[in-house]
C-alpha cells in the first residue's frame, strides 16, 4: 500500500478507508487493553495517534516499540475522540522498520536543553524544535529564489574557492595542496605557492559580491545564494564559521533602489513564513514563551508572531549615520553611560546595542542608515562628495540588529583605483574588478542577507549554532 505522509493524512475526511503511513515514534503509552503511538515523519510537527488493541497479535510487537523506533502501519482512518486531533489510525497491522534501544537511545520524550542537542546534531531533527526550525530554513529558501525569480533576476554561482579577499578583512580559511609537514620554501624563506595546486595562495570566500558585481555588468540582475567562509575565532551566539548568503547586485539600482529591493524582499518571506509555516511558528512561539517565562516582563522578546508581523506593519524608517549618531549621543542610554560602548564622536562604528536601541526603543520601526563614514566601511562603496562617507546601508531589525548589509557600488575607475591603494590592498589580485569599471562601468548596487541571521530572527532562536544543521564554529567540527 502507497504511504500517505502525515501532514496530508490529517487532512482527510474519508474515515473508515486503509491508509498507510510510515514514521519514528516519539511516544508510547498503553493500558492493559490499548496502546497508543504517537508518530512523526517529518512532514508537520504534528503527530497522528496509532490505536493499538493489545492482544496476541500486537503484544510482542509493542514490546519492541520505544520512543525512536521507526514503523510502518496499515490501519483504519477513523475520526478521532481525543482532544487536539481531528483523526487517528486504528492499527490493523504493524512493521517495525527499525527498533531504538530505550536503554541507549538519547532523545527520551522529556526536555532536552539545547546545548545536549548540539552534541546530538546527528539526532536532533528528530525534536520538535529542530523539525520545526529546518522546515522554515526549507520554506526560506524556497521563498528567495522565488521572490528573485519573479523579479527576472537570475542566480549566478560564484566561487567558494577564491584569490581575493572580498571584504579586506583578512580572517579566511586557506585552501592548499601542499603537505603542512614540509612546506617547499622560496630561496627567501617563504612558502613556494608557485608548488601549490593553484600556483597562488588560495581561501574560501567569505563573498560571492564582487564576482557576482561581474555579472550584474551584463545580465542587469543577479543573485547568489552559496555558502561562505570566515575564521573568526569568535564563539559568541551570533558567528559561525560557515554560513550561507544571499547576494542580489543590480546594475542601474542607485541606494534608493536598493533599500526599495531589501525592504520589499525582507518583507516578501516573512508574508511567505506567515502564509506556509504557521504551525511552526505558533510551536516556536510557545517554546520562546516558556523558555522567557522566568524573565522580567522588560526583559522579555516580543511574541514571535507579532514580531514578524510588526516587519510588515508599515516602511521602514530610513535615516543617514549621521542622523543616528546625534539620536544615540543625547539618549538617555548613552548620556547615563548605559551603553557598553558609549557613543562619543561622529565616526563611531556602531554596535547591537545601539542598532537595537534606534530601532526597539526610538523608532519602533525596522530602521535603514545610510550613508556611513568610508574609514568604517569596505573599499568598493560608492564615495560621496563630502569626501568622508559612502553610500552605504544596513537594515535594523528588533533584537538583533543588523540583518542585511549594502550599499551603491563605486563605479568610478579612478576613485576606486585609489582606494584600493589606500588600504594596500594588491592590484595583482582585484585587476579583474578594476576592468569592469573601464569597460562600460554603470551606477549599481547590491546588498549581503546573512540566511542564518534571517532563520534566527524567524525562530525566535537565541543562537546562531541551532538555526543551521551542523554549526561550524572554532574547535567544532563534528558530524
């Protein structure tokens, strides 16, 4: 009999059919006369109840079936008198597809906290939480590509190995052939890279942005979506050494358009979270209420639901640093000395705490700053003509800050060219960015979506290491 997955099951209204369904148990209780089961397979985070009568037929079976066995089972669909469910199966025959130890297996029906889990990374989409949480991350990426696809922008894929360093940071990953236990040397010392596989030194991408700008120069709008790179030895909830990004650059887009196209994307997937994933959300709303039930009422998130909602409410309030930095000096926070970083000058590099409070506190909006001082920012921003700032963005979201970042690109030759040279950054190796500026260079733009950071705002999660599946952080790098 064909398996019918149960988020359709608990659809169907044609009681007293056979039906089929396969899934792991997450519990069992029986009675003398009765058992139930119930089942998951992933396809909701709802359960269907298997009703067991317990008689010769079925009382060796159940005494193989625990809490992460996997079955399949043919049975009745009846209408259910339970409350919290519409129907039920009653069991007509049982195969045990793959038993679970009770005595060893790790995820019992009672609360695990998370920092367990993660230890469990192979286990854990097994848990509400984590089910729940890779079901949005799929409806997430589904959404993207369709909100670019219906914009006629198309996906370009950009290198994950790479000879430049897209954000002049310098914490990559290298990449390399050469045996680490006798590195050949130039006659000076130095590792011969001209032995290594690329002849080059060589890193994984922290971004596909200035590849993708290549494209944007002939197909007008581009997107990527790949993963990325950073070996920053950072083990804070919000880094991660390995991330995804999503990427848009659009030539002929001005910092208008490009703040028009953030705004309307950021608010395009959370409408599709809210159309597609409810059952999830309200869970995970459920989940952040009790996990913050303990915190005083200022210290407490917004509901979840209303959270996302609230990103739809009304525009985004949109304001220059500047304008931000006089807000933040003549706060209250900042004037009591309640920051951790105290705003003292123009020129400041802004933290989460101030982002936040322009956003929770002063606005009570999703903010977009724009035009930040250069010193602050990456060299291929666009340079205004006061000589001190470019023409930048970062969208604001409550509770954590920054979620994208972008800006106009500088598609001035000249100006580039010097920037390049202020940061030493080597011509040898950004000579290919250089020529799109010579050969029929136009105004465009472009902005960074940290996924992880978007999943992490959609959850209510309070760390970044349980919104992908297998976190990649320093001294990590099980499963």
């Amino acid at each position: 009999m064909k398996r019918t997955e149960i988020k359709y099951l608990l659809e169907r209204t044609d009681f007293g059919e056979i039906v089929n369904v396969k899934g792991w148990v997450r519990t069992k209780r029986a009675s003398k006369n009765v058992a139930f089961i119930a089942l998951n397979d992933g396809s909701t985070i709802k359960n269907v109840q298997i009703v067991v009568e317990v008689n010769d037929v079925f009382e060796k079976i159940l005494e193989r079936i625990h809490t992460g066995a996997a079955l399949s089972v043919d049975g009745v669909l009846a209408e259910s008198l339970g409350s919290g469910q519409k129907v039920e199966i009653q069991a007509k025959e049982i195969t045990v597809l793959g038993e679970a130890d009770p005595n060893e297996y790790p995820l019992q029906p009672k609360k695990h906290s998370l920092e367990f889990l993660r230890e469990k990374a192979h286990l854990r989409f097994r848990t509400n939480t984590f089910s729940a949480i890779a079901r949005i991350r799929h409806a997430m990426i589904f959404a993207i590509h369709q909100f670019f696809n219906e914009r006629n922008f198309y996906n370009i894929h950009t290198p994950i190995i790479t000879g430049s360093d897209a954000e002049g940071a310098g914490e990559m990953f290298q990449v390399t052939t050469l045996n680490l236990e006798n590195v050949p040397k130039t006659e000076d010392g130095k590792v011969d890279y001209k032995k290594d596989f690329f002849g080059k030194p060589a890193n994984l991408t922290v971004s596909g942005q200035l590849e993708g700008e290549l494209a944007a120069l002939a197909l007008s709008k581009i997107y990527t979506f790949g993963p990325t790179f950073r070996a920053e030895n950072s083990n804070t909830t919000r880094h991660l050494a390995e991330f995804w990004m999503i990427e848009p650059e659009m030539a002929f887009y001005d910092l208008d358009d490009n703040m028009d196209l953030a705004e309307e994307m950021l608010k395009y997937v959370i409408r599709y979270a809210l159309d597609h994933c409810m059952d999830d959300l309200q869970f995970l709303s459920k989940r952040q209420q009790e996990e913050e039930k303990n915190k005083k009422q200022n210290e407490r998130s917004m509901e979840l639901i209303e959270k996302l909602n609230f990103i739809l409410a009304e525009p985004f309030v949109r304001l220059s640093y500047t304008e931000a930095i006089r807000i933040l000096m003549n706060s209250k926070p900042n004037k009591k000395k309640r920051f951790q970083y105290v705003i003292e000058a123009w020129g400041a590099d802004l933290q989460s705490e101030h982002e936040r409070y322009l956003v929770e506190k002063h606005f009570k909006r999703p903010v977009i700053l724009t035009d930040y001082p250069a010193d602050i920012k990456a060299f291929y921003m666009k340079q205004n003509e006061d000589g001190k700032t470019v023409r930048a963005m970062d969208v604001l979201f409550p509770q954590i800050g920054e979620i994208i970042g972008g800006s106009q690109r500088e598609e001035d030759y000249n100006k580039l060219y010097d920037r390049i040279k202020a940061l030493n950054i080597p011509e040898s190796s950004m000579w290919w960015y250089l020529e799109t500026r010579k050969f029929g260079s136009v105004p465009h733009s472009g902005f960074g979506l940290g996924f992880e950071r978007l999943i992490l705002f959609l959850t209510g999660m309070s760390n970044i290491r349980d919104v992908i599946p297998f976190p990649r952080t320093p001294q990590n790098l099980e499963f």
